[in-house]
C-alpha cells in the first residue's frame, strides 16, 4: 500500500468518476484503476463499484482511515518548516455562521499580519454540518456550538454568550424588559431543530422546570432564523451574536436560561499541523482581545 494508491481512492470519493478522480490528480484514468486494483488486491475487498461509480462499505471504511493518513503527512512539511520558524501552509476551518459574522473579519487580518505565509480556507456552516467534516479530516478545526458529546473531537471553549428573545417590533413580547421560560411558552417560536446543540440544551433546561415550548418552526441555521425575525414572521431564542444590537428587531433577556458555550474542535486522531495550530492560537488572542466589543459575549 503506498500514498499514491490511497490519493486514487479519495480523488474518486470527492469526484464519483475514475476520470474525474484521474484529472483533479493530474495523470490518466488507466493509472487510478491501477491503483485501485492493486490496493483491492492487497486489502482483499472490493473499494468501489463499477457499475454504481460508488464507493462500496469496505471503501468508505478504508477512506475514513486515508484522509486521516493524508492529514498526517500533510502536516509533516508544515511541523518541519514551523521548526525553521517559518509557518507557511493551508488550513480549513469551518465556523458557524452567528460566529463567523464578527470573529472571521478580524481574524483574518490579524492572522496575515502575524503569520504571512497562512492561507487560511473557511467554511461558514451549522455545528450539526461541520462537526463530521473534522472527523473525517475534512475540516482542520471548527469555531461550534458546545458541548459536543463525541469522543472523537477534543475542544476547548472560546467564549459564552447570552440566549435571548428576538422579537420583531409588533411581537406581543416586543415592549417588555425581560421574559420568563413560562411566558415563552405562551407563543410560538422559531427555533432550531431537536438534535442540534443550542436547541437540545434549551429544552434540557426548561424541561426540569416543568416547561415546554411551542415550535412555529424549526430551522437548522442561526441566520436564516434571525432573517425570518427580521422580516416579522415570528420570534426566537438565539444566541446573541445571531442577532447584533443594531437591528430593527427587539432583544429581551430570558430569565433562568444558562448561556450558550462556543468553542474550538479539532480532531482527536490527527495531531493538529503547525498551521493548525497557529491559526488556533490567532483566534484565542482575537476573542479575548475583541470578544467583549460584541453584546452579550464572555470570553473565556
């Protein structure tokens, strides 16, 4: 087994076609079905489905383990140059799109200023999105919404916001100082889906004070919750970077609702590359220098 025959199985996982896979590797298409061949030969399975163009189960097993080989050899050159003090390199990291609204366009300068050579990719997507993304290597790290309860990640908090109500101005909440869990029970919420972070923990609390809230709908993205806020078609509890303090909208503290927690992952089976960890540490100097400028947000 060599890298080359494992670079033929993830070229042909992305693109689907032994021909596609063959030009985004920049050789012929009867050089990938060698190599194919020869690691099916040598694992004793059948990776890939001719006739389907699809990945078999034992195939989508052995990608699993390859892109987390590939990581690990990508980081090799860029641990040895960060050695030689010369960070330079790509790294991808996804951030959930509340976050990404404040944190990228600081990060970003202060990163080039400090480490030049750091091209950094980001993704803007929900937690549910990005969390397998950095399990399979897909993704470097990700800013999320914690706790994540999968061994497979290790994370670290980056900061605490509030979860608030935002209301439109006609709401019937829209004019009050504050609301309680019992009062949010009295009318229909947007609010994201059962199984996501914010809302599981947001029933979690309210259910041990005996209340249950009542869905108008459920929307998986922080963004276009808030867009739906925006234009009046109902209120939601949203974490308060969803919502900045300059919109048309009302923002009322819930009383007896802990804040939410966000925070950096990465993956546990891959060491995180020099790069990796630059940009890492760029985003924890970013939060605890600016974090308090954005409304309802609490460093670590």
């Amino acid at each position: 087994m060599d890298i080359r025959q494992l670079d033929a199985l993830l070229a042909i996982a992305e693109h689907k076609t032994f021909s596609k896979a063959a030009r985004s590797l920049h050789t012929v298409q009867s050089n990938v079905s060698k190599h194919i061949a020869r690691l099916e030969e040598e694992l004793g399975a059948i990776l890939v489905d001719r006739d389907a163009g699809t990945l078999t189960e034992e195939g989508e097993a052995v990608v699993a383990r390859a892109r987390r080989i590939r990581a690990e050899t990508d980081a090799i050159a860029l641990d040895m140059a960060a050695m030689r003090d010369d960070i330079s390199g790509v790294t991808r990291l996804g951030t959930i799109d509340s976050t990404a609204r404040w944190l990228i366009p600081i990060v970003l300068p202060a990163l080039e200023a400090k480490y030049p050579n750091v091209r950094l990719e980001v993704l803007t997507a929900t937690t549910t999105s990005l969390l397998p993304q950095v399990i399979a290597g897909d993704l470097h790290s990700a800013v999320v919404n914690l706790p994540l309860r999968d061994s497979e990640i290790r994370a670290e908090e980056l900061f605490a916001e509030d979860r608030l109500l935002i209301a439109p101005p006609d709401h019937p909440l829209a004019r009050k100082s504050s609301v309680t869990p019992a009062e949010l029970s009295r009318h229909e919420l947007l609010l994201p889906p059962p199984g996501t972070a914010f809302r599981d923990e947001i029933d979690s609390e309210l259910k041990n004070q005996g209340v249950e809230l009542t869905t108008r709908a459920e929307v998986d993205g922080m963004r276009m919750i808030a867009t739906l806020v925006l234009t009046g078609f109902g209120a939601a509890i949203l974490p308060a970077t969803a919502a900045p303090d300059d919109g048309p909208w009302r923002r009322i503290p819930i009383t007896g609702l802990v804040r939410r927690s966000v925070g950096l992952i990465v993956s546990r089976r891959v060491a995180p590359s020099a790069v990796t960890r630059a940009v890492r540490d760029v985003i924890f100097e970013v939060v605890g220098t600016h974090g308090y400028d954005q409304a309802g947000v609490y460093p670590s």
